[in-house]
C-alpha cells in the first residue's frame, strides 16, 4: 500500500515525468551549450549545459586539462563523464552547477 503519486487522474504529468525520467538519464554529449569558460593555469572550466538532461536544470562545470579555448570551441560532442580511452577528453574534476561549485573549481585549478 502506499500514495500513487501518478494517479489516472493526471495522465499529463505522469507522461511527462515518466518520460522525463526515461529518456533524459544521460546527457546527449552532441546536445550541449558552453555557458562559461575561464582558463586557469593549464586547466579550463567550463559551465555546460544540456538541454535533454534533467539534473540541476541540465547544468554542468567541468575542469579539463591541457585543452585550449579553441580547441574546445570546436568540440562537436562534450561527454561530461569520466573515461578513458583514445576518444574521451581529458576531463579531471566536475562540480556541482553552483556559485560555490565554481569557486571550488577555481580552487582546485589554482592549488593543483
């Protein structure tokens, strides 16, 4: 027993979470907007968003390692995750999508 919060009553909402939910786990890495961009010491930060995706509103902040603003720019498809591999980025920290989650990137660059 227990409260359905997606009654019958209100199949709208439920189609949409459901598929909110199903389809938006993961972000779309060619699906991405480069928000904010700062380069420090041999690192960029990087604020991104992804439209599909549901957490913090898509957003993102992302420290990568030894990439130039350019060659960023030109990025056709972002995976915000960590791999490795021939084709992965070189990401080395995320943070959450905050004011905070920035400063604490800024840090982690500058004391790195």
């Amino acid at each position: 027993m227990g409260l359905d919060l997606f009654k019958d009553d209100y199949p709208d909402f439920k189609d949409q979470a459901t598929n909110r939910r199903s389809d938006n786990i993961n972000p779309d890495p060619r699906n991405f907007i480069i928000n904010k961009l700062e380069r420090v010491n041999e690192f960029t930060i990087l604020e991104v968003t992804y439209p599909n995706c549901v957490n913090f509103e898509g957003r993102k902040i992302l420290v990568l390692k030894g990439m130039t603003k350019e060659q960023i720019k030109n990025l056709k498809t972002l995976d915000p995750h960590f791999g490795t591999g021939s084709n992965t980025l070189p990401i080395v920290a995320r943070f959450r999508p905050t004011t905070e989650g920035w400063k604490y990137a800024l840090a982690f660059c500058t004391h790195v």
